[in-house]
C-alpha cells in the first residue's frame, strides 16, 4: 500500500481493529476498521458495501478468504457503477472450498493473484481460467532487513558461545513440518554435535512438539521459544535457516533469510523451488524426508565457505527478483494499471 501511494494511487485499507495489520497502520491515512465475526456475517458486509459506495474504488482487493467472502457479499448489496474489480490474493497452496456458498463467493471473483506459480497451479486444477490468475512474488523490503540491528541468538537464548545454529521462523502447525525438523536433529547430532535448532513460532502443536523434543532427548539442543516481536534481528546471528515444510505457498521469512544472507535449507513443497535455487542459494530436499533435511544441514553446517557463497547469492536473488518495487509492479499489473 505505501508503494502504492508513493507512485499516486488512493489506497483504503479495511482491517480488523483487534488485527495486528491494523495497528501496525493506524496512524496511516485511508484506515478503517471492520470486525465480521465470521465470513458471513451479513452486517458487517453491507457496512464494507456501504464503504465501497462512499469510496468509489476501481479494485476492491482481497487479501485473504474472509475478506473475499465479505467483499463478495458487500458488492452483491449494491456497487458503483462501474463496478469495482473484486481481485483475491492467494498466498497459500490449499485447494479452494467447496461447499455452495464459497463456490458462490468464488463465482464473484474476477481474478486472482497468486504469491507462486505453485498456488497457480493448485487454482487451475480448482478450475479456474489460467487467464484470471495473475502470479505476483511476495516482496520484501530488502533494505529495511539489511538495515535492522543484529541480537545474538547465543547471547539471548543463553545458548553455549560459538555452537552452531540452526533457524526456523514460523507458525507451530502440521502443514510447516516442523515435527520433520526435530526428527532430523539426532542425525545432525551426530555429525556436529553441539549443533543447536531454535523453531520461532507459537500455535496448536506446541505442546506435541515439546513432547518430541523430551522424547528424543533434545531438551538442550532444540528450543522453542514462541512467537518473537524481533525474530528477524535475532535471525540474523543464525549459521542456517531451514524451511521444512510440507506445504507452502512461498514463504515470507524464506525470503527474509535470504535478504540477511543466510543459506537456506527449503523442502520442494509449493513455491519454495521458485525462490530458493538448489545448488546455488540454498539445498532443497523432498518435503517430509528428516534424513535427506539432515545431510542437507550437515553438509552447509560443515561448510562455512559454502554458507556464505550461498548467503551472497541468496541477497543477490532476493534484491533482483522478489524487492518491494517488483511487488508493487506486480500488483499494478494485475489490477490493469500502469504505474
């Protein structure tokens, strides 16, 4: 959105008050808050209909399916004439619903954009025209990354000084395969022993995760500390960053990684191959696979010339392809506007 606005187009953003996405906008221009209480709640859908006729947009951009779903049911209430386009964002490689109303939603939908050609995919065989999907990269503010301060990991988490660490930046839920992860470590164990694993993240299998760290005896040598405000800033200070998931639609914090010039160990899963290229800024493994996730991590945690080789080449990447300014460029497109 404020790429948007630096090149002079009117953005309204609609989010929910209690949102994080919210508050971190709230003292931007064009904010206002809507709290449905479930994707079908008939109030606050005529409330955002009543807004898309005050504000009169060209495209009503949906960031994620209740927001689809309320813009399709605002826009059914009535619109201005013309009608605004109803795009869809897709930044995950789930199937679409199908019972009768999100098929009826979908129906109102007048192109997609898809953070991977993965998710593209996945939508194609959802039967949506490949001519309604647009794909657009997430981007990422490479400089603000660069520019954000280092905190040591060993320093903070009181981890041993100088042992090696390995990174995992994201939600505890099945699809991020973190379970995988964990698995794998005993392995990388054995080829560098004091190799430690910190997966950053909070959500509902926390508690089976713990468990297997405690079962394999890993208290000392996987940690899960939950959900850090500063997670990029401590990142930064890890020797590797591994993405093991089973699903993805590209991955953000892959990005961010790579922005700080980390290697990357990534699962094949979704979009990852599209970000990380094997041999050249990263490995990549078959998702689901702790032995193949493990050689992978030994084999860059013995390497450190490698690690940084990858790292550059990871900055490099990112910087050319998947910038802010690639983004907005993207989402321009897509909305059939030129920048």
């Amino acid at each position: 959105m404020l790429g948007l606005r630096g090149l002079g187009h009117r953005t309204v953003l609609v989010a929910h008050p209690q949102g994080v996405l919210f508050q971190r906008a709230r003292e931007g221009p064009d904010l206002v808050p809507l709290a449905p209480r479930n994707a079908m709640d008939l109030g606050a859908a005529w409330r955002l209909s009543r807004l898309i006729r005050e504000y009169r947009p060209d495209v009503v951009h949906a960031q994620d399916a209740h927001a689809v779903s309320m813009a399709a049911l605002a826009l059914s209430f009535g619109a201005p004439v013309p009608r605004p386009r109803l795009l869809a964002s897709r930044r995950v490689d789930f199937h679409l619903q199908r019972h009768s109303f999100s098929r009826w939603v979908y129906r109102q939908v007048d192109g997609f954009i898809a953070a991977s050609g993965a998710i593209r995919d996945i939508l194609v065989r959802d039967g949506v025209p490949a001519s309604r999907i647009v794909v657009v990269h997430d981007g990422i503010d490479v400089e603000r990354i660069s520019g954000m301060p280092a905190v040591d990991l060993h320093q903070e988490l009181w981890l041993p000084h100088g042992v090696p660490v390995i990174v995992n930046v994201a939600a505890l839920v099945d699809h991020k395969g973190q379970r995988h992860l964990i698995d794998a470590m005993p392995r990388v164990r054995r080829a560098v022993p004091d190799a430690h694993a910190v997966i950053f993240g909070e959500g509902e299998l926390r508690g089976a995760l713990e468990r297997q760290v405690k079962d394999l005896h890993l208290d000392k040598h996987v940690l899960l500390p939950g959900f850090r405000e500063d997670v990029l800033s401590l990142a930064k200070t890890a020797d590797l960053f591994v993405m093991s998931s089973i699903t993805e639609g590209l991955g953000s914090t892959l990005l961010d990684a790579m922005a700080m010039g980390l290697a990357v160990v990534g699962t094949r899963a979704g979009g990852i191959p599209e970000a990380v290229v094997h041999g050249e800024t990263g490995l990549l493994v078959p998702p689901g696979d702790p032995a193949a996730l493990a050689e992978a991590i030994i084999r860059l945690l013995k390497s450190p010339a490698l690690r940084r080789q990858m790292g550059a080449a990871g900055r490099r990447r990112v910087a050319g392809q998947f910038d802010i300014g690639h983004l907005v460029e993207g989402t321009l497109a897509a909305y059939g506007v030129r920048s």
